[in-house]
C-alpha cells in the first residue's frame, strides 16, 4: 500500500504571496491532519479533515486554510505570506477505524522557505 | 489541558550503550501516548504507542516504553544504541475522552546521537 505523499516537496516563496500545498492520503484513510514543524516551536497542530468536513482546528490565524476532496486528497493554502511561516509542513492520515488509539501515518513533508 | 515534556533536546550515546529519553505527560483524562521517530528530510514514523492494554509497550527496532501512572512518565528506551537510531524522537498524547477533539499534542522532540 503506498504510503502518504505530498506535493510539492520544496517550495520558495516571497512575502505576500499564497502557496497551496497537497497531500493524498494513504489509499481508504478518510481522516487527514496537517502540522507545522519548526525548530523553535515544534510540532503545532493546523487543522484535521475527515470526509470534507473539519473536524479540529489548531491555534492559526484565518490565513492558513485547508479542504478535502470526496477522494479523502487534502489541500492546505496559506496566503500572505510571512518569514515566520517557512516550516516543514507535514500532513499525516488516518484510518479512525481504532478511535483515539488511531494511528496516524506521516507523508515526507512540504518544506515551505518564505524570502 | 493536555501537555509532553521531553527532557533532554540533545541526547548523545555511545554506539552499544543504554537509550533513555524521558517523556512525561500532563492530562485530565486517561491519555493515549505515542513515540513517534524522524530521521533527517522524512516524516514522522511510529514507533509505539500505550492503549492502555499493557504497561510495557514494545516498538518497532527494539526500542520499548513503560507507562507510568503515578510518575505520568513514558520513557522510551532501547537496550543497546545502533549508529541507524540516530533521528530525532518525539511523544505525543491524545486524549482518550469522548468528542471530536482527538488532536495529539506533541513534545518538543529530542535529538539523539550515537557515536561510534
């Protein structure tokens, strides 16, 4: 089974502009969680979708936004862009067949610099 | 309010000897923890996780943890350190009540080296 894969793996960007970064998830995995990693902060929690709908929601202002497509793939966007937002972003699924024990599966991650 | 603890950003072994990263947790409700390990330029893989089954939770790679209750701890340990252990290591916990908030809250991660 392949695994989680996200697109695309680096990204560079400038200040004010958008990104869209995707995930598709590992293949009858409905659930979809996105985070930030950055080495001061850590592992921050984005945002967790399951079939379209969203579920949680992290500590990030409104311009981090995501969405989930019927074939459970997910999109995050972030807009205007700033420094402070060059991060690994790392988008994991699972399965919820096991509740709160659930496993969740990690992709490689979208290395995000903002110049 | 749920919180990890990881003590220790940088933990350095020598290569055959005793793995120890500390973990401690912080909850309200009977909690699900998890290790979960990086290496360098790849995603987060899992490495073990407490479901409240058993104590003593083995991993993959043999590394194990122990869930202890009244020292709210799960350290993660490995009898004998191997130079492809090197990564980054991180637990996390996910409250095991009711509801949709199923989020997993995540320690600031430890960095371990293994030297020849």
């Amino acid at each position: 089974k392949a695994g989680v894969t996200q697109t695309p793996r680096y990204l560079i960007k400038t200040r004010g502009q958008q990104v869209t970064l995707s995930c598709s998830p590992i293949s009858g995995h409905r659930s979809v969680s996105w985070y930030q990693q950055t080495p001061g902060q850590g592992l921050q929690f984005l945002f967790e979708y399951f079939s379209e709908t969203q579920r949680n929601k992290g500590n990030f202002p409104g311009r981090f936004s995501g969405r989930q497509f019927s074939n459970s793939r997910s999109e995050m966007n972030v807009s205007t862009l700033e420094l402070g937002d060059s991060a690994l972003y790392l988008c994991a699924s699972s399965s919820l067949t096991s509740g709160a024990t659930d496993t969740q599966y990690f992709g490689p991650g979208t290395r995000l610099t903002v110049l | 309010a749920q919180s990890v603890t990881q003590l220790g950003s940088h933990v350095s072994v020598s290569e055959g000897a005793l793995v120890l990263l500390r973990c401690n947790y912080s909850s309200s409700v009977p909690p699900y923890l998890f290790w979960y390990v990086q290496y360098p330029n790849q995603g987060l893989q899992l490495l073990l996780k407490y479901t409240s089954a058993a104590t003593l939770v083995k991993g993959i790679n043999g590394f194990e943890a122990e869930f202890k209750k009244s020292e709210t701890s799960f350290h993660l340990t490995k009898p004998s350190a191997h130079m492809s252990d090197a990564a980054e290591y991180f637990c996390a916990v996910r409250s095991g009540g009711a509801g949709n908030n199923r989020k997993l809250i995540w320690g600031l991660g430890t960095s371990l080296a293994v030297n020849p």
